[in-house]
C-alpha cells in the first residue's frame, strides 16, 4: 500500500508539474516532462524533408520540479517506430551515426515571484543530437524517448502523404506583415470611393476567387512574432517566439539547436528553381530571414546575412547557392563596420560570387534581369509609403544612406518596384525550373507597434497596390496561369476602426474628457473624408493614375477613431504625424529608463489615455486573431476554409510537388 500511494503522490507532482509548465513561465516549450523530443509530438513534416532531432533528459536540482536527483540520466534511449511496423533504436532507422552525448546547465524562472525575487531554478541537461535526417514513406510515427527507469515521453509523428506532381511552375508568397481583416477594411475605407453604401472599386485582394484563414498561435504560446509564424508558413513547423526555422532546445548556443529544412530550401534543392526575397524591412529581419536561417535567436542579424549567400555552414545540411533576388534595407549588416558579421563587407561578398549590386531606386530601374542582384536601399527599415510620396521632409537628416557613409537614403524604390523587377530577374534567370518569390509588406506591422495607424494603412495601400501590379505583369509576361499566388499575414494586431473624431473640434477643446465629445460613433460617424479631395488642407490633396488607389487627403477635417486593444500610455488626437514617424512612448527625465510615459510632444493637441500593457513596453504588440489567406493560379482551392498557419506550407509544398517518398527519386 506504501508503494502505491508513493505512486500516486509521484503521478499528483508531475500532473502539477505539466500544468505549472504549460502555463506563462516554461522550463522549455513543448517539453512538459523532463524528456524532451524536438520535433515534439503532434507535428507534420514533408517525405523528404530533413530536419535535426533533439533528445534532451532534465534533473531540475531546485525549484518545485526537483526529483532528489540532481543528475539527468545519460542512459536514455530512443526509438521510432512507423505506424504497423516494431520500434526501432533511432540511428540505424534513420541511418546515421550515434551521436555523442552533450551535457550542460540552464537556469529559468518558475512564475513572476521568483523573477523578481531572483531565484532561478537551475536545470542539468544530457542531449544528444541527430543531424540532417528524413522520414519518407507517409503514414503516423511514434518517437519515444526511455529513461529514469522506464519514463517515457512519447511523441507522435505524421509525414504527410502528398503529390509528387508539380502543378504550379511559379509561385508568389505576398506577407503582408501584422496585417488583419480590420485593417483591410480600414484601408478600403480611406483609399476607395463609396456611393451610398456602395464601393466604386475594390483592393486588388477583393477580387481574388479564394479567401481562406488561418490560425497564427505558435507552439507554446498564444500570441506568436513574426520569427516563429514565419518559419511555420515556410516549413510546415511551428516553433517559439524569436525562433527562425528551429525548435529552440535548452543550450546556450542558438545555432545548435534542431532545424527544419524551409520551403526556399526545398525548392532549390528539388526543383533548382529560383528563390526571390524582398522586404521594406531591414532584409535580415525576421520574415525574410526565416527562409535561410537556422537560429533560436532571431537578433543574430549578421548571421542571417551571412546565411542568404552561405546558408548554413556549421553543420551538415542543405546546400545553398544563394537567392537570385535579395531586396530590401537593413544595409547595417552590409557594408563593414561593428554591425556586420564578423565586420566583413557583405556588399563586396555578394559581388565576389557574381551579383549585381543596387544601391537606390534609379540604379535598380536599370540594372540588368540576367544576373542575381542584391539590392539593399537603406540603413534599417525602409522608409513608408507615405514619407516617400506625401511628407518627404521626413527622408532628410535620416543618416541612412545604404552606403555607410552617413548620408540620407531619398532614391528608395518601394515595395511595388522591388516585386516587379525580382519577376524580372527571377524569370530571366529560371525560364525552365521556374521561381519562389516573397514579398513581404513589413512596416504594416512596424507602424501598427508605434500606433502609427496612418503609414501602417499607406503601408497596406501600397501592398495591395504591388499585388496588382505584378498580376498584371506576370499576365502580361504570359505566365499569370502558371503562377500561384497566395496572400496572406503572419500574424495581427487588435486593431480596428470605431467611428470618426472631428479633428477640428477636438483641437479647440481645453480639457482631455472635452476632447472626447470630438468622436463620432454609429450614425454621426458619418462618411469618409479621405477619398474627397481639399487643396485647401496643408496641401496634401492627392490624385493618382487610374486603378490606383490611395487617399486624396491624408489630413482630413474627420478622420478615424482607430486604434489597438493592447498599447502604452499615449496620447491620441487622430491626425496623421506629417513631420516623422510616430513615437507615442517615451522615458521621461529623471525617471527609470524601463518606464514608459506617454510621449509629451506626439499628438500634444489630444487627450491622455492610459496604457494595457506593462509599463516597460513603449509599443503595441501582436494579437491572437487569425488572418486572411487569399489564393489565385494552381491549386487555389487548397486555400479555403480555416487551418493552421503550417498548412499554407503543406499547400504550397503539394503545389510544388515537392513530396519525396521513399517510392520517388530521392535527392
């Protein structure tokens, strides 16, 4: 009886111990009990695709996890077994050699009490590591890890079965980066003309035949970054926050840790297509960077860089050539200095292996499609739509000249001229083998974190502007039918449209709750003043060419009442920021450099409101809503419906045909 109720004890501590974990604060993510499998339980793969395996045995030596045993069991066994067939010691089935055992330490915080106490519970750790394997013959696996005297964790396995047959000779991966239904909807509203009721045109994304979404929660939380929704769009596995194209294991170093091969990777690999990359972000930033790199950490900017022209070089693994195309800012990692990696110069790196290298917009209008080009147009992100064609005095006393010299980056192409000239190059170059293009749509996202609601929808504008554009060129080039296209988000913002605010009123109020009668809600939210055009409001009365679709007046009497549902104390007046970009968060002198305060001098003509989050964020972050996938060309109708964000992977790797069973040619 003694036994049986140490038994039952033991089994009360670990259920405890797997509900604690899963909660806010995790010894590691995935990884409930103190054998850990990466990839974990649940997961998908492509036959044919290769990833690493991570094994790791826990003993926590304080904290509530600690057993009495401060030693991990450095004996533990692991097996795979395919659904109908015996269990199988890993390295002979995935024919590989034993790896050798790795041992080391980690510290964590339990909950909130013990960070601010500073009472890490400490962890020892025994690992091994099974590099660059495969599973190719579809069906359910079973991976379990044996150790402490028979514990199991068990992880179950499921390699799709999908087609080998390539039915889409190219595709283009539109990511508009934090972008949600709201803001579409916000963005229609200010760009396209309304007659009662009815719109007089449409986005671009209005018009495709299939609309789909899809959920954006990452492995172990809820709320996702761009790192980890990025890599499960591109290889079919979700993984943690700040993670890119890896399941973040327990060690020190970010590059060890397990990768997954991507879907850029693939298709070269497979089909010896083209690969093209373009971004208004820094080009090593989070979503560009996913397709190449291999690190928990996605800080690690230069060596991001360095895996576009090398991929990765410090482990066995796929070989890389290279994008044909890599367009984007972030010139920080380029040219030498304290910020490139090992202060190498990139830009001269790149030309050594045969690329064009662009520096503005002019030079990209004319560089030649029959070589691979880098093209990289700013320090950091670059500039909004809205700083380039409507409030150009914030391109100046920038210091963010590509070339390092310190100057100001006023000849960048947009979002728009990069896409179409990678088509150029990407088709020039891969006549036979075909293309992979993304095209991301970053500062949505960046000008949503700084509440920045005006250059966040300019951005958008400009996204759904590029999609058009470059449907209609690839119809032009003959190759729009062969060409699937998919449009879609990473994750959102809790943002949305309320009403109106009568901007002028609101001016003339004295107090902050005066000010608040400026909103208008339900029906004296009125009509959209964006669309009307008035010259004699500081000139920003616009006109475009036909089918193109932006406001006429950015700084209309009425404008939105907008917002996020999570944010930091700032002020809100309603009115677009002419002068620069907005910072609505800021240190205020004399205090804590981690405490934010709404920033005194950003819409100092609004009212005060208080902030959701903790008071050392100084911007909006992502939310949990899912997002819209639009989809045109072969194999659209995969698109509908709702799924998981790895889905579009599987998707768009079935369109490729880029299965290999053990029946397929192997490669």
């Amino acid at each position: 009886m003694a036994a049986r109720n140490h038994l039952s004890y033991v089994a009360a501590v670990v259920l405890i111990i797997q509900l604690c974990s899963a909660q806010t604060f995790q010894r590691l993510g995935a990884c409930p009990k103190l054998g850990c499998i990466f990839p974990p339980d649940q997961v998908d793969f492509l036959a044919g695709q290769y990833f690493d395996i991570r094994l790791e045995v826990h003993a926590p030596v304080n904290g509530t996890e600690a057993t009495g045993n401060p030693n991990p069991d450095e004996n533990f066994k692991f097996t795979i077994a395919r659904e109908g067939e015996s269990a199988q010691d890993a390295a002979p089935y995935l024919d590989v050699p034993e790896p050798e055992l790795e041992r080391w330490n980690f510290t964590w915080y339990e909950d909130l009490f013990a960070q601010d106490a500073e009472t890490p519970s400490l962890v020892r750790v025994a690992s091994k590591a099974y590099r660059r394997v495969a599973l190719r013959d579809p069906g359910e696996y079973t991976a379990t890890l044996t150790y402490a005297n028979g514990t199991t964790t068990v992880a179950t396995w499921l390699v799709r079965d999908l087609s080998t047959v390539r039915k889409a000779k190219n595709v283009v991966l539109f990511i508009g980066d934090g972008m949600t239904t709201n803001m579409i909807t916000a963005a229609r509203l200010i760009a396209h003309k309304s007659i009662n009721g009815r719109y007089q045109s449409n986005m671009q994304m209005d018009k495709f035949p299939v609309l789909g979404h899809q959920m954006t929660h990452s492995l172990d939380s809820f709320i996702t970054d761009s790192a980890n929704s990025a890599t499960a769009i591109y290889s079919g596995h979700k993984t943690t926050v700040n993670a890119l194209g890896t399941y973040r294991d327990s060690s020190e170093d970010p590059t060890d840790d397990p990768k997954i091969e991507s879907i850029a990777e693939l298709f070269q690999r497979l089909n010896h297509g083209g690969i093209g990359i373009v971004s208004t972000a820094a080009i090593s930033d989070a979503t560009p960077a996913a397709l190449t790199a291999h690190t928990s950490d996605r800080s690690q900017y230069g060596e991001v860089v360095d895996s576009f022209l090398n991929g990765i070089t410090n482990y066995t693994w796929t070989n890389w050539t290279g994008p044909d195309v890599l367009f984007g800012g972030g010139a920080e990692q380029f040219f030498p200095g304290e910020d490139s990696y090992r202060g190498e110069d990139y830009y001269a790196a790149f030309a050594d292996r045969g690329y064009n290298v662009v520096l503005n917009n002019s030079a990209l209008s004319e560089t030649s499609t029959d070589t691979k080009t880098l093209g990289i147009f700013s320090v950091s992100t670059m500039s909004t739509w809205l700083d380039r064609n409507v409030y150009t005095d914030g391109l100046v006393d920038q210091e963010n000249s590509p070339d390092g010299q310190g100057g100001d980056a006023t000849d960048q192409p947009g979002l728009k001229e990069m896409t179409l000239k990678a088509v150029d190059i990407l088709s020039s170059l891969n006549p036979e083998n075909g293309w992979f293009l993304m095209s991301e749509g970053a500062s949505i996202d960046k000008q949503m974190h700084t509440l920045d609601y005006d250059r966040a929808l300019g951005e958008l504008l400009e996204f759904d502007d590029t999609i058009k554009a470059t449907m209609a060129k690839l119809e032009a080039m003959g190759q729009l039918n062969d060409t699937l296209i998919v449009v879609t988000a990473d994750h959102g913002h809790g943002f949305d449209v309320m009403g109106s605010v009568d901007t002028k009123y609101l001016n003339a109020q004295s107090t902050d709750r005066e000010k608040r009668g400026a909103v208008g809600y339900y029906k004296e939210s009125g009509l959209s003043q964006y669309t009307v055009p008035d010259p004699t409001r500081n000139n920003t009365s616009l006109k475009y060419s036909d089918g193109v679709h932006f406001p006429s007046n950015w700084d209309p009497r009425y404008t939105l009442f907008q917002g996020v549902s999570a944010n930091p104390d700032r002020r809100e007046n309603y009115q677009v920021h002419q002068d620069e970009p907005r910072l609505p968060a800021t240190n205020l002198s004399g205090l804590p450099e981690e405490d934010f305060y709404a920033n005194p001098e950003d819409a100092a003509s609004g009212f005060l409101i208080n902030g959701t989050l903790p008071v050392s964020v100084d911007q909006g972050v992502h939310s949990l809503t899912d997002v819209p996938v639009f989809a045109q060309g072969p194999c659209q109708e995969l698109f509908g419906g709702v799924y998981g964000n790895v889905d579009i992977f599987f998707n768009l790797a079935d369109c490729l045909g880029l299965s290999r069973p053990s029946s397929a040619t192997a490669e």
